[in-house]
C-alpha cells in the first residue's frame, strides 16, 4: 500500500489489519478467533526471530572454527614443507660430496 508522506513522496506502509479491512462489526466469536490468529501468528513470528538469531550465533562461532582450522593446516603444511626442502636439499648436498 503506497502513501505519501508530508514531503510528498510515496513511501511503503504496513498492511492493514482484519479489522481495518473490515466494514462491519465482528461477533465475540469472530473477534476472539481473529484474536487467537494474531496471537498465534505472532507467537510464530517470535519463535522465527530467536531461531535466527541462534542460527547466526552458530554460523559465526563455525565459521570462527574453520578460519582456526584453515590457519592450522596453512602453518602446518608450511612447516611440512619446509622440512622436506631442507631435506632434499641435504640430501642433494651428499649426492655433491660423494661424486666430488
């Protein structure tokens, strides 16, 4: 639903309600079963909010993890590969002195 504010421009606003949409008045019964709708809707919408917010907390914490993981294997595989040069290289040093 567009409106237009007191600048003149249009701007969105929120949908209007059953009761707004309504012409007529509701029966107690009709009023107390939109009544529990609207707890319900809102009661799920809660329940949505928090499952969100848990699913960001783990995917910051799991993420947090794989950079610690990803920066233990980067250092170990350096390490591992700095002692297999430094071991070619002495034994290439060995093959030298032996023909030599």
């Amino acid at each position: 639903m567009l409106t237009r504010c007191w600048r003149g421009v249009e701007t969105h606003t929120s949908r209007e309600t059953l009761e707004q949409r309504r012409a007529v008045v509701m029966e107690p019964e009709e009023k107390r079963l939109a009544t529990l709708v609207q707890q319900l809707n809102t009661i799920r919408n809660d329940r949505a909010v928090k499952k969100r917010e848990a699913q960001a907390v783990k995917r910051k914490a799991r993420a947090k993890d794989v950079k610690k993981e990803a920066e233990w294997r980067e250092k170990h595989s350096k390490d591992e590969r700095k002692k297999r040069y430094r071991e070619q290289g002495q034994e290439e040093k060995r093959k030298m002195m032996k023909t030599h």
